[in-house]
C-alpha cells in the first residue's frame, strides 16, 4: 500500500510538473478547446442529420466526414513532419473556425443540406493535420519519460473532459436555441485553441527536413511503410484500428439509441456523450496509475478490450441508468487504451516520422469509423437495435483474446536503461529529448569483438554508429600509433553525416561488448535536432585531424 501512495505521488508530480512546463500546459489548453468544440459540433451535426434522414443519414454523414478524412490524413500528416508543428496545428484551428462559421450561417439560411455536409467533410480533412501534429510535438517539449507520459494522461483526460463538456455543451445549446447557435459556438472554441497556440511559435523547434526531399508519395507513406516494417507498431496500430470501427458503429448505436430504444429525444446524444466523457476523466485519474511503467501493452489490450465488451449489457438491461453506467466504463477503457497506446506509439516510432505515423492512425481511425458508421445501420435493419449491441460489443474481447501472447510478449521486452545511460553521456546524444533517447536505446543492437576483430575498415562504406560499452578498442589513422578507447567512447559519426568512406580503421584491442545504431536511425535523430547537429559538427570538426569514422 505504501508503494501504491508512493507511486501515486510520484504520478501526480509528474502531472503537476507538465502545467508547469509553460509549452505543454499551452498545448494542453489548445488541445482542450479543439476538442470541445469538435465534440460539441458533432452533437449538432448528428441531430441535424438525423432530423434530415434519419438513422440513414446519420450514417451517411459519417461516411461523408470520415472518407475524405481517410484519404487526406497521411497527407496532412506529412505537414506536421515538413513544416513546424505549431504553425500546423495554428491553421487547422482558424480554417475549422472559419469552416464552422460559414456552416452557421448554412443552416440560418436554410440552405442546401448537402452544403452543410460538404463543408463537414472539409472540416474533417482540415482536422486530420492537427492531432498527428499534436502528438508529434509532445516528445519534444516532454523533460523526462514520466513527463510524456503525464503529458499523454492531460491529454487524454482533457479530451475525456472535451468529451464531456462538448456533448453536454451541445446538448444543452439545442435544448435551448438550435443547430446553427452550436456551429457558431464551436468556431470560437477552435479560435481560443489558435489563442492558446499562437505565443507557441517562439519556440524553438527542431528543424525536421533537411536537404533534398523525397518525392510526395514516398514523403506521404513513409508512415505506412515505418508501421508496415516494425511488428510491434503493427500490432498497436491495428488494436487501434479494431477499437474505432467499433467506435464508428458506436456513434451510431448512441443515436439511435437514444431515440429508440430510452426515448431521450436529440437531447440524449449528448447526454450520453456525456456519460462516456465522465467515465474518461475518472479513466484519467485512474490512468496517472501508468507513470512510470515500462510495460504498458497488457494494459492497453484490456482497455481495448473494455471499451467494447460493457455494450452487451446494454441489450439486456436497456434503462437510462444502467445505460449511463455503461457508457461511463467505456469512458474509462478509452481514456487509459488512449494514454498507453499513444504512450507505446511516442516509445516505438522514429522522430523522423512520429507525425506521420500519427497520420496512419488518424487515416485508420477515419475509414474504421466511417466502416462502422456504414455497417451500423445496416445491422440494426438486420438485427434490431439490441442485438446489434450484442455483436458490436463483442468484437473486440474476441480481438484482444486472439492478440494477447503478442501484447505479452510486447511488454516483455527487456529495458534498455544501460544502453540509455551510455546515449546521454554522449556528446552528440545529450541535446535530445528524453522520449527521443529512448527511442533511440531501443534501437541499440548488441555487437561482441574478440581481439584483432575489424570492427570498421577505412574506405568501407559507413552504415553504423558505435558505442563501446565494455572493454577496449584501437583506432588505426593513416598508419599512425593506434590510440586506445573504452567504455563510453564511440565512432562511426563522420562516414554517416559527411557521407564519405570510413576515415579510420577500429579493432578491437581485448574482448570489447558495443552498441550499435543504424544508420536510418542515427541520421534523422541527430540531424532532426539543431543542438544535436551543433555537437556532433564540433565532434567532427574535433576529430578531423584524428579521423575516427
């Protein structure tokens, strides 16, 4: 118990530590309107559609917004890995501010209802450059690992809170004025995230491309192909995938449920959106549980697990109480499947690509959820509104069931906090970010050298890193004396940034244990931060007479 308390403070430190970052608590509150007011306009949007079509044309709008989000999505994610991120995430909240006002001003005009969905589905393409963004610049302005991960709990808590406060803002606004009052309120809460974001662009960001650039296909997929290549992401980014096609027929089933099956009226949807968001800021508190923790995956499966399962019971007990209760325990899985599965993402991705793989997950996560709100409506024509509960609810207890020895195997995966502590003690290493480095120690292969073994020939091509982490090697320069090195010394730096051949020839001098990083992995961590490239320039510029490369 006293570990437990102990724990529990030292989470609560870090919490406190992210508002008093004034960057992160910036974002945080940026991050907060943004999602309030996507949470709120989306309330509106669906009354308005149910009133022009039913459960048909709830279902439709889904597909209109989230389609074209799907496909655009890597696209603006790009953005957030090209350009810097606060300038991103600064023009997607005036151009929905302004996308919203004009769709006020549709609705008191009465016109077309196909221009308010058009201008939805713009909305929704604009939003997919902002939480890739978002998400991407949170390693960077996070001090230690706890950090991040305390950051991601704000987050996802506040987007619980957006949750809440959006749906019940909503529902409230069209208990008393209508749908276009709604629309209108929303722009202004994209406006107070722009407010909040915009003393962000004095920051210093690191520098994110540089030199000649890819083609656009290969810049826009690099995300695909990072996901596509690593088995660990793979299988993070599929759960979540599997999680918001069952949210996309939950969207869905709220409305429809609240309509038919407890006869709430449109009032309802946002009541029972408020119910989920409630149940995501006590999964918030509950989440402050997980910094800290290395091991995470477990977690996240059985929160994956926990945001489907709980609808089941809907179909069996179908009362506005036990309905609340039940939307609230979905609250509380998302929230802590949110801050673990984000938490793994942020551990497991490159820097490089961290936006567009966010991209990735936001590309899944719209065409998921526009599949689901397809799906949806046609499962309750075939099954009816109780049934279809029952099937929706169970897909994902059968998907977590089926991945469970990969998620176990995941958080089995031995620490690296050696291989951590030799990065940080490295001159070139030491400007990064804490979340960066440990990605980086992830990324450290083991290499043994006996005596006389070459570890590196001058004139070879340069395609690893090294770090000596036991033992002695000898550096051989243009025939000089060898010069000796031991722990914590480390070469290769001058063939991989200058793109030239080895400059010297290493061996190993007594048996000698080495890290090594990959050149992929190097380049874009040293080069995608300007003091890291400061420091491995002076490195060079040290070691040029003594050629260690």
């Amino acid at each position: 118990m006293a570990g437990l308390r102990e724990h529990l403070r030292e989470s609560f430190r870090a919490l406190k530590e992210v508002f008093h970052n004034r960057a992160l608590r910036r974002l945080q509150l940026a991050w907060a309107g943004s999602i309030i007011g996507s949470w709120a306009y989306t309330v509106a949007l669906v009354v308005y559609a149910y009133a022009h079509g039913g459960a048909a044309a709830v279902g439709l709008v889904g597909v209109i917004r989230w389609v074209p989000a799907a496909i655009s999505s890597p696209f603006a994610a790009m953005l957030g890995d090209r350009y810097p991120r606060v300038s991103v995430m600064l023009a997607a909240d005036l151009l929905r501010a302004l996308g919203l006002a004009v769709m006020a001003v549709c609705v008191l005009t009465e016109a077309p209802v196909a221009a308010v969905y058009v201008l939805a589905s713009v909305v929704a393409v604009v939003t997919t450059a902002f939480q890739p963004a978002e998400a991407a610049l949170l390693p960077s302005l996070a001090r230690t690992p706890e950090e991040l991960t305390a950051a991601n709990v704000s987050s996802s808590t506040l987007e619980s809170l957006g949750f809440c406060l959006g749906p019940a803002l909503g529902g409230i606004l069209l208990a008393v004025s209508t749908v276009w009052v709604v629309f209108l309120v929303t722009a202004g809460t994209f406006v107070w995230s722009a407010v909040m974001l915009t003393p962000l662009l004095q920051i210093s960001e690191p520098p994110l491309t540089r030199g000649e650039r890819p083609r656009l296909w290969e810049e826009a997929t690099a995300g695909f192909r990072a996901v596509a290549r690593d088995r660990h992401l793979r299988l993070v980014v599929g759960l979540f995938s599997a999680q918001t096609l069952v949210n996309g027929a939950f969207g869905v089933l709220i409305a429809v449920a609240a309509f038919r099956l407890l006869d709430l009226g449109p009032s309802g949807v946002g009541y029972l959106n408020t119910a989920v968001g409630v149940g995501g800021i006590i999964g918030g508190f509950l989440s402050l549980g997980l910094v800290g923790r290395r091991r995470l995956a477990t977690i996240f499966g059985v929160a994956v697990a926990g945001t489907g399962a709980p609808l089941v019971l809907i179909a069996g007990f179908p009362s506005t109480a036990a309905t609340l209760v039940v939307f609230g325990l979905i609250g509380v899985a998302i929230i802590v499947g949110d801050v673990a599965g984000f938490t793994l993402l942020q551990r497991g991705t490159p820097s490089d690509v961290l936006a567009r793989v966010f991209g990735v997950l936001h590309s899944l996560f719209y065409a998921t959820v526009a599949l689901g709100a397809i799906l949806a409506p046609v499962l309750i024509d075939l099954v009816g509104i109780r049934w279809s509960l029952v099937v929706v609810g169970a897909i994902l207890p059968v998907v977590c069931g089926l991945t469970t020895a990969s998620l176990v195997k995941l958080d089995g995966a031995p620490d690296k906090l050696r291989e951590l502590e030799l990065l940080r003690a490295i001159p070139i290493f030491a400007p990064l970010s804490p979340p960066v480095l440990e990605q980086l120690a992830q990324r450290l292969e083991p290499v043994h050298a006996s005596p006389g073994d070459e570890i590196i020939r001058r004139g070879d091509h340069g395609d690893r890193f090294y770090v000596v982490a036991g033992g002695e090697v000898e550096v051989l320069v243009d025939g000089g004396p060898a010069r000796r090195q031991g722990p914590g010394s480390y070469f290769g730096e001058i063939a991989l940034l200058r793109d030239v051949p080895r400059t010297a020839t290493v061996r190993a001098a007594t048996e000698t244990e080495l890290f090594a990083l990959d050149r992929d992995h190097f380049i874009p961590a040293v080069t995608g931060h300007a003091g890291s490239t400061d420091a491995a320039e002076a490195v060079i510029g040290t070691r040029l007479g003594v050629s260690q490369g």
